[in-house]
C-alpha cells in the first residue's frame, strides 16, 4: 500500500536521464518516466541534488550487469520522502541522502525509488550540497579505514588526497591519532598539511617515495591507501613494514605483491556498492551509523570536503563527460528542478 501527502499534488510522470547501452556520458537521453507505485519496505524521493562519482560514468561507458535499456544512473542523491510503503517507519516529508544500488533506478532523476536501508536523515543545519557530497565518497572511505586495525603510533600513506575519497579517508586517518603521508598534486598540498596531515608529497615527482623513506627515517608504513589502480597498489607494496596493510579502492589486487612469508601484507578491496546486495541487516546497521556520524562532521565543520560546483539538471550528460576528462574540478553537483510534490 502507499502513503502520500494529502496536501500534495503530485505527478504522474517525472523527467530522467537514461542509458542505453555501453558509450559516453553524453549519449544519456532525457525522458518522461511513469511513476511507479512504491513496494512495502520502499520509499519514493523527490530529489533535490545529484552528484558526480567516477562509478557513473565507469558504469555508462562499460554497463553492467542489471542494466537494461532505460536505466536510469546515478548513486548519490538527496531530497524529500513524498510516498512511502508499508512497514516504512520514515515520515513523508523527511529530508535524506542516499547512496542507491548500481542495479536500481538511480539519482539523474527528479524521483528515486529507495530501500529504507540506503538512506540517511539530513540534519538540520546541513544544505543539500553538503549532504549529498557525503555518501559515496565518505563511505566509502569508512570502509577503507575501517579494514585496518586502529593501532597506535602508526605511519600510514593515503595517494591521490586531491580526490574525494583520499581526502575524507586522510582526514579520518589523522582523526585516528596516525601520521598521514600523502601525495597529492601541489595545489593541495597547503590545504592538506592545514588539515593535520603529516607530509604531502607530488605523485609526479619521481623521488617522492625517496622523499617519504627520509621523512619516516627508520619507521616504516603501517598502512598504504590507495585509489589509483590495482596495478599501482602493488609497487606500494616494498613500502610496508612487517604485519602491514594495502587497501585498493579503485581496483583490487589479484595476485601476491610479495613472496610470501616475508612482511606479510594484509590485502585488502572496498566495494561500497556491493552492500545492496550482499549486505545484512547488521551491515546495514553499521553503515548508516556511519553516515549519520559523517554527516554530523560536516555539519560541524569537522570534516572538510573538495569544492563543490552546482551544475544543471538540463547539461547533466555535458557535464558529467566534462567530469570524466577532468575538465571539472572538485565535487560536481546537479541541481534538480522541476516538479518536487
């Protein structure tokens, strides 16, 4: 059965941005879409804001899997609840950020379809910008940070600390008492070291691991973040100590980077998306605690985010093709207009 605003008049059809078939970001096409009726356990949101995340225009360009002709892209959305299922303890009205599937409808739309479980309620004092800069790239950065132990007195190296992941998993890093070494280009570099961050070094610079080797004199690498590839995860591998860790966010790494029996390195992957479907309801759990405490962070100023850039709901497939050739910089965010009753 579904709920809705009395008060509210809403309509049957909204706008979206679909996909039909493997190509570039450009080829998206907008369309008129039927509102459905929401399932028991389910939500409708009216959204407010999209943002950009590589995993967009990845999936775009290569498919996958669940996608058929039609679908609509996008991961991370914010908005209001306007129609809500049964078994839904959420009210209509109720301001959230989400972080949807890969295999449902996504956020390039005025409307998305949610599970309850992937939602996070907006405090107030917190603008739709900053909230749904939040979910993918906090997260996943949660998760990152969360695969290694949080020991003492530890030096640990996050590359690429320009992007949004690297820069939130740094900042959660410093906050757990580590010594974060970074690389970054030099026009982060300042805005890095403000935020605690021990060294910053430039990952083009072909003596930047000679440089970090100096700066840890005889410490060596607890840990090693990295969001560039599995490939490059691996040369990061001579750089850590004994019972270390290297996590791959971007890729994974299929074979052993070392001979075994020697420092004995940790692997490890991250794959936020993953928890649709193969998460639990204690998974669930821990995860929206997680959102909750990041988006909090924001809204105290304890967590510092790239700069955001709003863009137009009507240039979302330009733009989101000027994202992926790095033409825009920072977080890329779509303001969705149009009708949100």
């Amino acid at each position: 059965m579904e709920i809705m605003m009395d008060t509210e008049k809403r309509s049957d059809h909204y706008d979206a941005w679909i996909w039909n078939g493997p190509g570039e970001p450009d080829r998206l096409q907008r369309v008129k879409k039927q509102v459905e009726p929401v399932a028991a356990g389910e939500i409708i949101v009216a959204n407010t804001m999209a943002a950009f995340n590589p995993v967009d225009w990845k999936i775009i360009r290569h498919g996958h899997p669940a996608w058929k002709s039609g679908h609509v892209p996008g991961v991370d959305g914010v908005g209001r609840i306007v129609a809500v299922g049964t078994d839904v303890t959420l009210p209509v009205g109720l301001r959230v950020a989400y972080h949807q599937g890969l295999g449902r409808d996504g956020s390039f739309a005025q409307r998305t379809v949610l599970k309850t479980a992937s939602v996070l309620p907006v405090p107030d004092g917190l603008s739709d910008a900053q909230a749904v800069s939040v979910p993918c790239p906090g997260l996943t950065a949660w998760q990152a940070i969360g695969k290694v132990p949080p020991l003492p007195d530890r030096d640990v190296l996050v590359t690429g600390a320009g992007g949004s992941v690297s820069l939130i998993l740094a900042q959660l890093a410093v906050r757990r008492g580590w010594r974060v070494w970074v690389t970054a280009g030099p026009a982060h570099h300042d805005h890095l070291l403000g935020l605690g961050i021990c060294g910053a070094f430039d990952y083009r610079d072909d003596t930047w691991r000679t440089k970090l080797a100096a700066a840890l004199g005889p410490r060596r690498l607890f840990a090693a973040f990295d969001t560039t590839s599995g490939s490059y995860t691996r040369t990061l591998a001579d750089l850590i100590g004994y019972n270390g860790h290297l996590v791959c966010i971007q890729d994974r790494i299929e074979t052993a980077p070392l001979p075994a029996f020697t420092t004995a390195v940790s692997l490890h992957e991250v794959a936020l998306n993953a928890i649709h479907d193969y998460g639990t309801a204690t998974d669930w759990r821990d995860w929206r605690s997680a959102g909750t405490e990041l988006l909090e962070a924001v809204r105290i100023g304890a967590l510092d985010f790239q700069p955001t850039t709003v863009t137009s709901f009507e240039d979302l497939p330009r733009n989101l093709s000027s994202f992926m050739q790095g033409k825009l910089k920072g977080k890329i965010l779509v303001n969705i207009s149009g009708d949100q009753g």
